[in-house]
C-alpha cells in the first residue's frame, strides 16, 4: 500500500509567514540603512536589497493566498526591537561604511538562518516543491546578498 503524503496548510502557511515576517524586517533594516547613510554605493546596494525582499514577498503571499491564508502584517517584537534598535542607532551616531554594514550583516545572518531552517528536511515536509523551489531561489538571492554585505564591509575602512 502505498502512503500518500498529505499537507498541514496550517502549518504550510505558518512557515510561508515566518518568510514574510523577515523579508518584512529587512526590508526596514535595509531602508533605515539607506537613510543612514552618505554613500550613493551603498544607498544603491541597499536599494537593491529592499527590491529583492520586495519581490519574494510577493512570490511568498501569493502562495499564502492561494492556500486560501491571510496576509499578516503584524511583525514580531524581535524584529520590531531589532529595527528599532538600529533605527536609534544609526539617528545617534554618524557611522561609517563599516558600522552600518556591521548592522547589515548581522540582520543578513537572521535572514540566512531563517530560510536554511524552514529548508531543512524535517521543516520542508509541510510545503509543497513548488514553494521549495520558490524558497530556494529566495534563499540564493539571499545569499548572494550576504556575499556583497560582507564583501563591503570586509573591504570598508
């Protein structure tokens, strides 16, 4: 006999969310960095980061829609504080390129785990291989990014 595989959506939807939810923040970290910072090269970079969380945020809530869940735009206090935290921060000091990449970087080390976790096999099991391939373009993108974040602030002074 053969078992079928059935999907928990509530599950499937939780973990489409928890994606939303990070995109969601970094895309205020990203913005926040923009706005504090003087150099058009990162101001650009940035601009760049805040597009590709902008566009996995609409492949992740079509895919939310279409297991017929709600859109949540309610983020999480870690986020939140985390946002906040560099908000204050950066309106505090006047940093440098290596400072606000520091913030980056760490932001982009949350958003690395974030999506190696809901891919790990014992998290995937609930999403179907369309939202597997989805996530895992997104999670290249992401990478990509973490590269150059560290790249730039490898190579800052």
């Amino acid at each position: 006999m053969i078992k079928i595989k059935t999907l928990n959506t509530d599950i499937s939807i939780h973990v489409l969310r928890k994606l939303l939810e990070i995109n969601h923040n970094r895309i205020d970290v990203y913005k926040t960095a923009f706005n504090g910072t003087r150099y058009k090269d990162l101001k650009t970079f940035f601009t760049g980061c805040i597009k590709t969380s902008q566009k996995c945020n609409v492949e992740l809530e079509n895919e939310v829609q279409q297991l017929d869940g709600d859109i949540l735009n309610n983020f999480s206090v870690t986020g939140k504080i985390f946002t906040f935290w560099m908000i204050i921060n950066v309106a505090l000091s006047n940093y440098g390129r290596k400072r606000i990449l520091d913030y980056c970087k760490y932001g982009e080390e949350i958003v690395k785990k974030a999506y190696h976790k809901v891919l790990q096999k014992k998290n995937s099991k609930n999403i179907t291989i369309k939202q597997i391939k989805i996530i895992t373009k997104q999670q290249g993108l992401m990478e990509s990014d973490h590269k150059n974040v560290s790249y730039l602030r490898d190579n800052s002074v």
